[in-house]
C-alpha cells in the first residue's frame, strides 16, 4: 500500500488563484490543478492508494471553514488534517471541534501563520492536541516566504518534543526542508516524533536519507510527497533509492501512516 502522508488541495474557487500564487513564491511548479477531483486523479496515476490532505488556516477568521471543508470531503482513502490559527479567538476550542468532526490531526505552518514554533503562547495548543491524542504536523525548516527566518528550526522543534512528551509530532520535510545536517544533530531519536519525507528527494542524497531514517527510526517515518509542489511517484522513486529492503518500504510507504491514523491499511 502507497499512503502518502502530506499532500494539498484547494476548494474548486480557490484552486485556480491559490496556486500560481504560491507558486510564485515558492519558485515551484505544481503538478496538480489543485482541486480535490484533480488531487484524486493524480494520486490514482502516481500509484498512491490512500492521501492524507494537509490543511493550512492563514488568517485568524480562516479555520472555521477550512475545518469544515476537510471534514466534508473525506472519504474511504482521502484523510485531512484540519488547521488552527494561533491568533484566533479560543483556538482550543477549534481543537476539540476538529476532534469531534473526525479529521485525523492538525497542521501548522509557522511561517505562513507567523509565530515561532517554541513560542510559549502555543503551549495550551500543544497540550490540548496531546490530550486528544491528535498527531501534529508542522511545517519545519526553511519556506521561501521567509527565507532570513526559520520559525520552526530542528533545535526548536526538539524543544517542543521535550517539553510535550505525549504530544505526537510529525517534522514535515525530514526535520527540516533544506536543513537536514541540523534535523540530523537536534531532532533524530526523539520517541514522540515522526518524520514525513515530503520534498526530500530536492534537498537529501539517498545516503543522508537512509541514513536519517535509520537513526531516528523507520517506524517512525511517513512516505509523504508535499503534492502538489512534487509527484508522489518522484519521491517514492527516490525513497527506492535510499536502499531499504522490501519489507522497509512497505513500512515507510503505508504501514506507520496506517498505524499512525488507525485505519485499516489493507
């Protein structure tokens, strides 16, 4: 099974602006349109069996909605993390209604939604969601949205897993999107994180990529692509690189997300 664990899409309205914006920024080119029907379909040609959709609330009045529109297109294999902003009015409460609607986690951007990953005013977040026992994705290492400050750094990120033991991280990017020697020092080897692959195939070698995995864990590592801005079949072609047995890949590649999420991966 093929479970990629970091993927996005747009309402249908939205699609079509969303993307050549962010890809202006980013400096990527996507390879999706961007919608939920265009999302499935690429998934379908790429091999990928089941998807969990990362969603991302940029404004403080933005989660109700984006929470609501993850919960409504989830289906047998398509999973959606919905979205907290920090700065919005009783965010907390916003974490238990994503629990109560059944979406499967919560996704942060720290740059995007512009606090620090270890700021103290997040740690009623990180408690709630570790009450919950709601798995937590955060956007780690550089963005090109502001590329002088890393708002959630593999040094930080080991911090806040310290700090909330029962809180289950997912360190999008490897620990680290263009940092990986420091995802490698600070982040490796901590119990209560994972670490998703999503864009690695454009910033690892296969040998620090095998390498990582095996240090910190290969089942704690989710096969991820960060769709539409790289193919899922690109980096599983990568992953296959990396030099893992069989048995391996099918744990990195479906297994630990199934586990992750309690869902049934057959």
């Amino acid at each position: 099974m093929i479970f990629d664990m970091h993927t996005h899409a747009f309402p249908d309205p939205i699609a079509a602006k969303a993307l050549p914006k962010l890809a202006s920024i980013c400096g990527c080119p996507y390879h999706t349109d961007g919608t939920l029907n265009g999302t499935k379909q690429k998934m379908k040609e790429w091999g990928v069996d089941a998807f969990a959709l990362m969603h991302i609330a940029t404004t403080p009045t933005q989660h109700t909605s984006v929470n609501n529109w993850a919960a409504s297109i989830q289906q047998e294999n398509i999973f959606c993390f919905g979205s907290v902003h920090p700065r919005a009015e009783n965010p907390t409460e916003e974490i238990r209604r994503i629990y109560a609607i059944g979406l499967k986690g919560i996704k942060f951007h720290p740059d995007y939604q512009e606090f620090m990953v270890d700021d103290p005013a997040l740690f009623p977040l990180y408690e709630e969601a570790a009450s919950l026992h709601l798995p937590v994705t955060f956007h780690t290492g550089r963005d090109p949205l502001s590329p002088n400050l890393v708002h959630a750094p593999a040094e930080k990120m080991a911090k806040i897993a310290d700090l909330f033991p029962t809180l289950t991280i997912i360190a999008a990017h490897m620990g680290g999107m263009d940092t990986p020697d420091e995802a490698e020092a600070c982040l490796l080897g901590k119990p209560n994180v994972y670490l998703d692959t999503a864009f690695a195939s454009h910033f690892l070698t296969p040998s620090q990529c095998e390498r990582m995995m095996r240090q910190h864990g290969l089942d704690r590592i989710l096969f991820a692509s960060d769709s539409p801005w790289s193919r899922s079949c690109d980096e599983l072609h990568f992953l296959e690189t990396c030099c893992l047995t069989d048995s391996e890949l099918e744990m990195v590649c479906g297994e630990n997300a199934c586990c992750l999420l309690k869902i049934d991966g057959k």
